[in-house]
C-alpha cells in the first residue's frame, strides 16, 4: 500500500492542481457558507465538508510534550571526521556513521526549553534541550541532551518529583520559586546545576549560540566486541552567548519568540548555524581513582583528565515545512542506538530510555514511527500490525502476507546476522535501593563557581539572593550550607545577600508568601502594576 496514495484522473467541477477538496476527495465549492434553512439558518447536521472540517480542527493539536513542550526544529547533515584525536575511530565504535571522513548523515535537531507549556517565553531561566536525529544507514540514532551537560538528580525515580516541584503549582499554576527550592534543598546532588542554571547560563542567548550535550555516560563499541564510556559535547561554531536576568526581561518585553524567530531566520538568510561535535572517552569500568563515579550525570568530567575529541561537525540548512508535522511530532528517545553505540549503566539513562519512547507513543501514538519525521531512511521490515493511526504494513517484498511472526518456515521475515562482536559485559551484584558511592555533591559546584567570571558570578549571586529570599529560614540555610561547602565566598556571599534582603523586605523571611516565576524577581510588583497603571475603560 502506497503511503502518499493518489489518483489524479478523476476530476470534476473542472478541478486544478489548487482547487480545495476534502479529506475524502470532494471538491470544496462553498467553503464561506454552511448549509443551512434559510439564509439566518438554522444550520442542518449533513453539513459533511464542515463536519469534517471542525471536528479535524478540534482535534488539530496532540498532547503536548510533559517536558520540553515550547521548541523549535530544523534539518541538516552530520559529517564525520573519521578519527578521534590521531587515531581511527574504528579504534573505539563500530558506528558506521563515523567512519570515513566526510561521510554524510541526514539530521533533524529540535530545541527546546523544559519546564513550561507550548508557547511559554524562550527567555525563562531553564535548562534547553538539544535532540539530535541521526537518520543513518543502520536506522535511526537519537542523540538526546541539553545545553548544560550535567543534570539535577542522579537516579531517575526522583525525575517526577523534580519535574513536578520545577513546574507550576497545582493550586495556583504559578511557577513558584520556593517549591524549585524546598526540592533542591532537599536534594543535595542538584547543587551543581543549581549553580548553572541562576548563572547567565540558565538563560541563553538564543539556540544557535548554545553549547549541547548528551549529558549522560554512554558507550561505543568497536568490532571486537570491546567498549568504552563515552561523553558527547556540541560545541557551536557561532559562539556562545547568554543572558543576564535584566538582558532576558528586556527582550521578552519585546518578543517571547525570539529564539525560534532567530533560527529560522537564520537558515532562510543562507546563514546557517554550525556546532562541532566532541566525545570524551574513559574505560569502561568503576574508576575509583575518581572522586566521583562516571555514571554520574550531575558530575562533569574534567577536560585534563578526559580531553574533548572532535570526531565530526553538523549544520542545518533547511527549515521545517510544516511545524506541527516535523518539529511537534518529532519523537526521540535515549534508547534509539544504532550498531556500535550502547548503553552504559548510568541510572539515569535507564529510566530515561523507558520514559521518552513512552512519552512519544502516548503523545503521537504506536504508529508514531510511521510518520515521515521520525521514519528511518531505509528499508522498514517489521511483524508489527494494527494500532492507532497505521497507514501503511512496513513488510518486505515478497514476505508471505498470511506470515507476520518469527521464526517461520512459510517466507516470513528472518533475523540478520551479527557482523561485530556482541558486546556482552559481565555484570553482577546485589539488588539494592541505594544511592552510588562517591555522590561529593558540592565539589564541583565550587570548582564551577571559581572558573566564572566575576560578573557571572555577581550575577549568579543576585539571581540566588532574589529567588531565595521569599523562601522559608529552613530553605535559606540549607542552600546557603551547600553553597559554604562549595566554596568559601559562595556561600559568604549568598549568606550576607540574603541578610541584606531580609533587612530591606517588607515582608518577613519566615512568613512570605510571594509566589513567583524562577527569576521574576518583580513578579509580585507586576501584578500591582497592572492594577495601578491600568487604564480605565467603559463598557459597551
């Protein structure tokens, strides 16, 4: 069966290539005016064309994303170096995609931000999402990261309760500082991309001028069968630009889509972003010579350590057609790894790889993989059938109809043969509920603070003091306990700033009550000024 199927020599009303017809075929000759007894109506229920019409309408948008919903897309091509560092990349992954320098690969890349709804402002402090969609000639590999390469929380039973307290209340729908702080707190391990994300990094510039990460610990796998871990870094050729907090209020007073506008227009002016791809590489293996574990997704690796590799580059040339068919149904998923990639046992890549494809067949359907944004560029064979939305059976030429299970003797579809090694690496140990050893929560947001300028760093002060200030005592001390364990000045500083606030608050510290936005630091002034600057008005 056809996915596209047409007939173009059945025609009537003398129709064109142009003329408006319905889901059904049918040449649409009024599309002004329903059907109706008399001209003033009332209207009669064959009105089909409009019934199709409106009741497609009412049903145009899809759930949207639980995460990352507001985001913007655009296609490209991956080309490979064909080495890391002076060796082949054979040398670690098997990945034919990286093998020969200048090899191509087609993209799609979606931007996003994560914690607030489909059209809420691109200036909010908030990590972005970098989601890669390799389409390569072993199928689909989905690259699925952020613009901050470490994250919140370590172990993926805590993600929605992170989500939930980062998100609006579910009493008032107000985003609400305190409710961000109170999980942090209480979360010691979050410190270090606390510490990212009230910095100007928590805003940036735009998506063209941000860094992307896989954030977590994968693996390759060369032909032998043998793995390494693996950190993957986009680093963009344009620069990087962030925000201060000031800087971001101003320009989403002035245009709350300024990021998705600045993408788009870049690619239609010919002058298309580029970001140059880096891994890291570290023996697979526990490591304790470190003083963090590498599973440890809230950890970076350091550079000296663990030097940035460049294996390949990226550009995007050409934007989306249709929005909502390529940027709003585009499906990634952390567990979409082709031959030679793998994953590693980071406990957060676990629960991620369960969640995100969940999310997509939910959101878009069992069939998601069908539509064209998330098809595989190459040959499709499954015994698959049914389900919401299937528009096409994705067999193989010749395969026996009546057959649609393995094995089979009755011209079924058959499994290919293993060309590398299997990896196969030996695991063992008790079934536990703990945390891994070595958490050293604080150490690096130290380490962090200190490689910031000073004027990132007064910033990062300013944005802490603000959002905290309207927190409980309790609240208060804790962060100001993870700060001082960090870094003498860090938390000096927070500590007095906080001092000095509550001197010049009108409120009392213990009692506030102030509900606002991460970073909306005037959020309750606003909602006077509303009332006070409004303009009187009579009804008509």
């Amino acid at each position: 069966m056809s996915k596209e199927p047409r007939n173009e020599d059945y025609r009537t009303h003398n129709e064109n290539e142009d003329t408006l017809t319905t889901r059904q075929g049918h040449p649409v000759t009024n599309n002004q005016n329903l059907r109706t007894i008399g001209n003033r109506g009332p209207a009669a229920l064959e009105n089909y064309d409009f019934i199709e019409k409106i009741s497609h309408f009412d049903r145009e948008k899809v759930p949207e994303r639980i995460v990352h919903a507001r985001g913007a897309g655009a296609h490209g091509y991956f080309e490979a170096y064909g080495t890391v560092g002076d060796e082949p990349v054979s040398t670690y992954t098997r990945a034919k995609l990286f093998q020969e320098k200048g090899k191509q690969t087609p993209v799609f890349v979606r931007f996003s931000t994560v914690v607030h709804g489909v059209h809420s402002p691109e200036t909010v402090r908030d990590p972005r999402g970098f989601a890669v969609k390799f389409y390569t000639e072993d199928g689909n590999w989905d690259l699925v990261g952020n613009n901050i390469k470490i994250f919140f929380i370590r172990d993926a039973i805590k993600f929605p309760d992170m989500i939930h307290a980062f998100r609006p209340d579910p009493v008032t729908n107000i985003q609400d500082s305190e409710r961000f702080f109170d999980f942090c707190s209480n979360s010691p391990e979050s410190f270090h991309m606390v510490t990212f994300i009230y910095s100007p990094w928590g805003i940036p510039a735009n998506y063209r001028m941000m860094q992307g990460s896989g954030v977590n610990t994968y693996k390759w796998v060369n032909a032998e069968g043998k793995a390494v871990l693996v950190k993957y870094h986009w680093e963009p050729k344009q620069g990087i630009k962030n925000l201060t907090t000031k800087e971001a209020q101003d320009i989403q007073g002035k245009n709350f889509n300024h990021a998705t506008q600045d993408l788009y227009e870049a690619i239609e002016n010919g002058d298309y972003p580029e970001w140059e791809l880096f891994v890291q590489i570290m023996e697979d293996g526990p490591h304790p010579e470190l003083d963090f574990d590498p599973l440890d997704d809230t950890k970076l690796w350091p550079d000296d350590q663990f030097p940035w590799h460049p294996i390949g580059k990226m550009a995007l040339n050409k934007n989306p057609e249709n929005y909502f068919n390529e940027v709003e149904q585009a499906s990634f998923g952390t567990g979409v790894l082709v031959d030679g990639l793998d994953f590693s046992d980071d406990k957060m890549l676990q629960g991620r790889t369960f969640s995100y494809s969940d999310t997509q067949r939910y959101r878009t359907g069992a069939n998601h993989l069908q539509l064209p944004i998330n098809a595989a560029k190459k040959r499709v064979a499954t015994n698959q059938e049914g389900g919401q939305l299937r528009y096409y059976n994705d067999k193989a030429p010749g395969q026996n109809p009546h057959v649609n299970y393995e094995p089979s003797s009755l011209g079924g579809l058959k499994e290919a043969e293993q060309t590398g090694k299997e990896y196969t690496p030996y695991i063992e140990g008790n079934l536990v509920r703990e945390s891994i050893d070595r958490n050293n929560n604080t150490k690096q947001a130290g380490e962090t603070y200190r490689k910031f300028d000073q004027w990132e760093r007064d910033e990062l002060i300013s944005n802490l003091v603000g959002d905290l200030s309207t927190c409980t005592k309790e609240i208060q001390d804790k962060m100001i306990a993870l700060a001082e364990d960090a870094d003498e000045e860090y938390g000096r500083r927070l500590r007095e700033g906080l001092a000095e606030a509550k001197k010049t608050s009108s409120t009392a510290m213990e009692t506030a009550e102030e509900m606002h936005p991460l970073g909306a630091q005037d959020a309750d002034r606003a909602v006077k000024e509303a009332v006070d600057k409004g303009h009187d008005a009579e009804p008509y």
